[in-house]
C-alpha cells in the first residue's frame, strides 16, 4: 500500500500531465466543497486533452488531491492574485556578493 507521500507525488504527477490551469482551479473549488462538507475523498471521473480523453476512476484522499492542486496552481499561475504564493515571488532580489542586482 502506498503511503501518503507517494499518493502525493502520483496525484500531483497525474494532474500535471492532465489539467489546465483554469481545471485545476476548477478542481481546487470542488476538492475546498468537499473537503467543507466534511467528504474525506475526490473521486475523477474522467479527463481530456488535446482531443483525446480518458475516463476511469481515480479516488484519493481530498486533502491529498487539494494540497497537489494548491501547490501547482502556486507553481503554474503565481500572477494570479488570489493566490498568496504570488507575493513571495516579486522577480526581484538583492545579492550581497559584488554580483549586480537583476530584476
């Protein structure tokens, strides 16, 4: 049985090579729903791509699939603004080794 680390990895690994940006927003707003309800895991369904699709299904815990979303929606779409990891990434930062500044 695979433990919680390894669901992790797989789950982040599978939504990366499945979903867009905008579906994983999608999914991070079903998985918060579930997860507020007091639902202990996300089941998909199905996916599709650049004109192919799959269906099957996939049951992982919701907290697993939610902190696999967050973390690459933080990755993928920091500009966005909703999105506190954001403001850690100003594209600016100072280094204090007679190295010039970059921007």
């Amino acid at each position: 049985m695979p433990n919680d680390a390894q669901i992790f990895n797989y789950a982040k690994a599978y939504l990366r090579r499945t979903k867009t940006v905008d579906q994983l927003k999608a999914l991070a707003e079903t998985v918060a729903a579930a997860i507020l309800h007091g639902e202990d895991h996300v089941v998909i369904t199905s996916t599709g791509h650049d004109g192919s699709s799959g269906s099957g299904e996939l049951r992982v815990a919701a907290d697993v699939v939610g902190l696999a979303v967050e973390q690459l929606l933080a990755e993928l779409a920091p500009e966005d603004s909703l999105n506190p990891s954001a403001a850690s990434h100003s594209g600016a930062y100072a280094d204090f080794s007679h190295n010039p500044i970059t921007v």
